[in-house]
C-alpha cells in the first residue's frame, strides 16, 4: 500500500526540514519527501496549505481502561487521540484496578493492539494499588513493557519510599512522570486560592501545593540519577525550578497542558443548566464544573510564565491530562465533582491559536513540544517522518476556523470548558503506521468558516 501525501509544508524537527513537499509512503515507513514526486500510490492525500508534521504523541492521558469503561475504554480512547491528530500516547495507571502489576500491563496493550488504531503505551504504578505504602512490582512492570512509572492523580508522598522508587527507576532507565501536589496543603481545595474562589466561595488550591513537591522531586532526581518529568505544570514558580534545574544539568524535563495556558481561574463561568430529553437538568453549584481540574487554573501572571516557560525551551512538552467524566459525575456541585477535563481532541487548536498565532511558538516549534520532544524523552522510535522512519503522521489545517462541539467528539467524554471556543487550525488526517486512522470528513464538520 502507498500513501502520497501532496504539496503540504512537511515540518520535521529531528531533521529541520521545513519545505513544501511530497510525502511518500509504503507500508509502514516514510520511504521519500521530495517536491513534484512522480510515483504512482494507491492514495493520494491533498495537503496543500497544510502542515505535515510528525504525529503528535501524548505524554498523559487516562482512558479509564479497565474498571470505568463508562468514562472512557481503550477504544473510544484511541478514535479520540486520532481525531486530535496522536499516533502514541502513554496512559495512566490511576484505573481500577490500579495497574501495578504486569497483566495490568498486558490487558492494557493486548486490548489496544486488536483495537489496531493508535500506540497506547501503558505507564505503571509506583506503590501497590496507590496508597502510597508499599512499591508495586516495577521490575515485572518493567519487562511487560511499560514505558514509565507515575502515581498520577496523586504524589507519594513517604519521601523515603518515593526516593526508594526512583532509585529502582533509574536503574532500569525508567522516567518517572511526577503529579506534584502535597495533598496536606490542598485541603479540601476544588480550585485556585485567589480572589475568584473568595468570590465563588470556594476552598482554593494554593500554588505551594505544587510547588514544594516540584522541589522536593527535583532534588530526589539529582540525587538518585532518575529522569523525572514534571506533569502539568500550572504555577510560576514551576517555570522557575524547572529552568534551574536544567541550567544545574539535571535530567528534568517537564510538561504544560492547554487549558494551563489558555485559562485562568477568571474565566470560571456561572453554571448554564443543560437540557436532556427536553428537560432541564439542574446543577446545585454557583460555577461550571468543567472548569475544574486538577492542577487548577491559575491566574494570569502564572499563565504568562507558561506561556514563556514553552517559548524559551524550559517546559519541554505540551500534554493534555486528557481526563474524561461521565456527564452524572460532574452534574454536581463544585465542591463534589471530579477533577478534569477532556482535551486529545482540542489540545492542537488551542495550541495553534494560542500559542502560534499568538507568536509564542513557531509552527516547528508545536511539531517539537507535541512530537520530537515526547518521543525523545520516553523514549520511543517515534516523531520523526525521515525517510526510513516509521510513518505516523499528523495533517494540520493551520487556517480552518471552526467552532469546538463537544457533541462531536469520538471520546465518551464531554467535559470541556472548551465548547463553544472558536479556534483556528484543525487536523485533517492522522495516519498511523501507514494507515489512515483519522480523516475530517466534510460532511462531519459543523462551524467551517474557511472558504473552499
């Protein structure tokens, strides 16, 4: 099977190239990138005005698979992440059962090689069952494969054994993807402490929550040689540890999601009652629960930081914390409903708006926080469509406006504080191995502002 890929500006930061082009493809690899090629494929794809880069790969999202298939399974999981425009992502051990053992492991990547979409690579757990008070089989974990280990959702927060966890995963070169967050100093807290939540009256989330356990993880790093990579970053002051950390030589890397920089606790709405079955169903809270997330938005000043933070090569990669609810589970109010948000099938639009056009990223510089740097940080043999290389590809509109419609997701998920959202930029294929796993079909689009 052949794949030509036409007339599109071909974006691949582990080379440099930046050109109009055409790609081929045969079979599963990238075969030549040449302008004007001349060689018969069976499929043409037209990409003109378009941006070809290597597909996106997600460092953090949860698919909820196996225990709350209701939320999210392996398989609405992965249309969602090829609708975004991902051909690899790293799922979260945070379901139920928790993954800490390796047939955990095996369930997980056994569903999604039949589900024969996208790579789902299945991080493992640090303590058993995530209490905190034991280490989970990491080396067994280890040998089914898993990429990383994290304890996501949470911090462990016994120092003495979390520094043990990372000692074994620096012996076997495993990246530790750290939530940093002292559950002590939340308290009870359901969004940023600031002058918003005093106005909702709300709890808030201080910025030392997150901050105390960055530090207290970087200096765990330096002293047991582990790679760590600091998960949705959301404060100021992470911008400002990850930066010394690097300029020290430490193995830190670090991540920002899109609602983190798009957002800020200001931009929390008033509850609007949503309509089933031609009924009002009504909500017992004063804000909209799709706001609520977990770190929380910040303010301004810490959005700015993250912004820059990308801008300057200090936050590494950008990441969703893809993180879907049942409609039920967040149909309460503030202080009850679960933290997250969905995001596989935004991030590349809030990123293309927000940060490209919005000039803190160039459009080589979104192909390198979404593709090369993940891939090189886990690592995995992807984000680079050289010839010879495995061909997993994202096509981007970058001049599509359109409206966000959560009701046109893939994933089960509808929590969004993103619907409504007019955006610029829009994945158009996403091929995986060779094989289209995503195409925006016409007739799918609602919002298309672009003229034909």
């Amino acid at each position: 099977m052949k794949l030509l890929i036409k007339g599109g500006r071909v974006l691949n930061p582990a080379d440099g190239t930046d050109e109009t082009a055409d790609v081929l493809i045969e079979d599963d690899k990238v075969v030549k990138i040449e302008k004007n090629c001349r060689e018969k494929a069976d499929r043409v794809i037209p990409a003109k005005g378009c941006y070809v880069m290597p597909g996106f790969i997600d460092m953090h999202v949860h698919f909820r698979d196996p225990g709350q298939v209701q939320k999210e399974d392996i398989y609405t999981g992965m249309q969602a992440a090829a609708h975004g425009g991902y051909t690899t992502v790293l799922a979260m051990p945070n379901t139920r059962p928790v993954v800490d053992t390796p047939d955990v492991v095996s369930y997980v990547h056994k569903k999604a090689e039949s589900g024969n979409c996208i790579n789902v690579l299945q991080v493992g757990t640090i303590t058993k069952g995530q209490k905190g008070e034991e280490l989970a089989d990491i080396e067994g974990m280890a040998e089914a494969g898993i990429p990383a280990l994290s304890e996501d959702g949470r911090s462990v927060m016994d120092t003495k054994l979390y520094r043990d966890a990372m000692l074994i995963a620096a012996r076997l070169n495993l990246p530790v993807l750290a939530h940093c967050e002292d559950i002590r100093l939340v308290d009870g807290g359901v969004m940023n402490a600031d002058e918003k939540a005093v106005e909702l009256g709300m709890p808030g989330i201080p910025n030392s929550a997150e901050d105390v356990i960055i530090a207290r993880d970087i200096l765990l790093s330096k002293e047991t040689g582990a790679r760590l990579h600091l998960c949705h970053c959301s404060t100021k002051d992470s911008v400002a540890m990850v930066r010394a950390a690097k300029q020290a030589g430490l193995s830190v890397s670090a991540e920002v999601c899109p609602h983190h920089f798009t957002l800020t606790s200001d931009d929390i709405t008033e509850y609007v009652p949503e309509i089933q079955g031609g009924v009002m169903i009504p909500q017992d809270t004063d804000a909209d629960t799709n706001f609520k997330m977990n770190p929380p938005l910040r303010t301004k000043e810490d959005v700015e930081a993250l912004k820059n933070g990308l801008k300057e090569g200090v936050m590494d990669v950008i990441s969703t914390d893809h993180a879907p609810h049942t409609f039920q589970e967040k149909n309460t109010s503030m202080k009850k409903a679960p933290f997250g948000i969905v995001g596989l099938e935004t991030a590349a639009a809030l990123v293309h708006t927000e940060l490209v056009l919005g000039g803190y990223l160039t459009p080589m510089q979104m192909a390198e926080k979404m593709s090369r740097n993940p891939a090189e940080l886990i690592p995995v043999d992807r984000g680079d469509i050289s010839s010879g290389k495995t061909a997993d590809i994202v096509v981007f509109d970058p001049e599509e406006t359109y409206v966000i419609d959560k009701n046109r997701f893939a994933s089960k998920g509808r929590n969004t504080p993103f619907h409504g959202r007019k955006v610029t930029g829009k994945v158009k294929y996403t091929i995986c191995g060779g094989r289209v796993v995503f195409e925006d079909r016409p007739e799918e689009q609602t919002g298309k502002e672009r003229e034909s």
